[in-house]
C-alpha cells in the first residue's frame, strides 16, 4: 500500500501491514500502479479510450488460416478484431462505443447479445467465431490508457509494463513492450557487475542502471503508446470508402468526409504507413542475449498439425502453411534492397 526509500533500501508497507526491505523495487503492478505514486502524487486518472471490449476464444480453424492469422472488421463506432494463437484457438476482440460502466448485459447474455444486437449483419466469419466462442471465456472491460509520461525511476524504484505505459490494444504490443522493458532492465543490472566486484559497489550503482533503462526505453515506449492511440481513434473515426455503385444509373456511394478522407489515404496507409509501422513495432533496438530463448527439442516444431477440435477436423484442418506476406528488415539486408522487394 506504500513504499519509500530509507538510505540505500526501498521500504515497502503490505496490506497486512508488514514492512519489507530490499536494493530496489520494479512496480509492474498494472495501470492503477500504488508504486507510480512515487513519481505522481497527484495520481492522473487513466483516460477513457471511447471503446469497452468484449474478449472471447473461440475453438475452431477458420478456412483461410493458413493465408491471415489476423484480421479486423470495421464498422462504425465498432470493429472486430481476430488472432490465430495456436493450438486450434481464435482469440477475438469486439470493440464498441458503449461509456464507461454503461455495459449492462450479464455475462451468460453476452454472446447472444454481440450475435442478436451488435453484430447480427455482419460479415460470415465474425459470427462463425461468435458460434464457436464458450460462455465461460468471454470477458468485457472497458479501455482506458494514459499519455506517455518521460519518468520512469527515481532513485531505487522504477516501473515496468502497464504501470510505466498503459497503452491502447489496437496494435497488440502491450505485453510485448513490457517483455522488452524487462529485458532491458536486466541488461543495465547485469552491466553493474560486470568486473565482478566482490565490495557491494554494483548495489550502490542500482539507481544509475535504473535511469539508464528509463532512458534507452521511454522513447521507444512513447511512440508506440501514441501509434496506438492513432490506430484506436482512425477506427473510431472510420466510415466506409467513397465508392460507385455501378448499376444503372451509376451514382456515387459513401459521400460524406470521412469517406472521401478513407478514400483517399487508402493506398497510402496499406502500402506505405502500415507497413512502415509494423517494422518499427516488431524490430527491437536493443541487443538480444539468445540465452534468454529457450531452445525447443527435436520435433518441437515439426509439421504442423490440425487443431484437435470438431470444426476444424470437419473440414481436415489448414489446407497449406501460411507464408508470411514480407519479412522484417534483417541486419544483413541494405534497407534499399528491402524496399525494391516490396515496393
């Protein structure tokens, strides 16, 4: 419930009310972090992002897996989004413009209610997922994140994860930047005792690491925070295309503003910024100790099999293995090289 630094320790008071010391304290403790308090006294409520989520897994083996493991359906003030995590299971996230607090509908109603109410017209797939989905396993919140903050430690305390930067899901990389900020974190601490010093001096340098990992980290974090916030609010915004209808007498469909802008950044954004955007989320800057890697066994990863489920074995699994569509820039490949092959 609290925490200070008294000398060359970290003091944190329990519930319960026991005391605990140590060198340094992490406070991965989410986006209602106690430990930020350190930093942010005046403790900033988290924004409302404009969406509550419903979550939920379904167990089946869409047709075209093997070609798209993620997809997303984009309506207005609402969208879907599905991933592909293995094992036979689609894990999907249906977006809606519903206030905060304002979902009402019990949990066992749920599903019927996304089938009946929100997504009754929509396209095959989403209600195939839908139709797949147990009641047990589907889940709403609402979203909220915050606008990135530059300090993450002070002293011997610092955050990590959610608690440093809580950001939108909309591009899929919260855990990933909490993954990496553990990772980083680690590599400033191991760098204290690099020449092995057997007097306690590493401990005493606990606070430089610190501000060193707030460093190499809060930029990297910001940018992807605010990426998701962009991409949360282009789809809150979206409406369908500017378009023709062909049949006689052809006329113009989707005219308003919105669609005309969707229109015309259209080419832009698939080919240039989306693309550009993914190589910054998935290329880390850092080192990568290969240690760190578990290494999996003989036939660990061998030939993929079909997902052991009713569904998919009724339609005999994947047909084929995907192929990914590109590949990230390698450190071997002339970024003028990797341009020419997609574009």
């Amino acid at each position: 419930v609290g925490c200070e630094q008294v000398g060359e320790k970290v003091r944190v008071t329990l519930s319960t009310g026991a005391t605990v010391e140590g060198d340094l304290l992490v406070g991965s403790d989410g986006i209602k972090s106690r430990v930020r308090d350190v930093f942010d006294p005046t403790r900033r409520e988290p924004v409302w992002s404009g969406y509550t989520c419903v979550a939920g897994m379904a167990y089946c083996v869409p047709d075209d897996i093997a070609d798209v493991g993620y997809k997303v359906w984009v309506g207005s003030r609402k969208y879907f989004v599905s991933v592909d995590v293995g094992g036979g299971r689609i894990q999907w996230y249906a977006f809606m413009n519903i206030p905060p607090g304002a979902f009402t509908i019990d949990k066992a109603d749920t599903l019927e209610w996304l089938k009946s109410e929100q997504f009754g017209d929509w396209a095959e797939p989403v209600k195939f997922l839908l139709d797949n989905s147990p009641m047990d396993e589907v889940e709403q919140r609402d979203l909220y994140d915050r606008a990135p903050d530059l300090q993450w430690s002070k002293g011997r305390i610092c955050l990590l994860g959610d608690a440093a930067h809580p950001m939108m899901p909309n591009l899929g990389q919260g855990g990933g930047m909490a993954i990496e900020d553990a990772l980083v974190l680690g590599q400033e601490i191991t760098k204290l005792n690099e020449d092995r010093d057997p007097n306690g001096i590493p401990r005493k340098r606990l606070p430089l690491a610190l501000q060193k990992y707030n460093q190499n980290r809060v930029l990297r974090a910001a940018a992807v925070q605010g990426l998701s916030r962009v991409s949360s609010a282009f789809l809150f915004q979206y409406q369908p295309p500017l378009d023709i209808d062909w049949s006689f007498p052809p006329k113009l469909r989707n005219t308003g503003p919105r669609s005309f802008i969707t229109r015309a950044c259209q080419g832009f954004l698939q080919n240039v910024a989306f693309p550009l955007q993914f190589e910054f989320l998935f290329s880390f800057p850092g080192e990568i100790n290969p240690e760190v890697f578990a290494e999996g066994l003989a036939g660990d990863f061998g030939t993929p099999q079909a997902a052991e489920t009713q569904p998919s074995r009724a339609r005999g699994g994947p047909s084929k293995i995907g192929a990914p569509e590109r590949e990230l820039i390698a450190g071997d490949t002339p970024l003028r090289d990797w341009f020419r092959r997609y574009w």
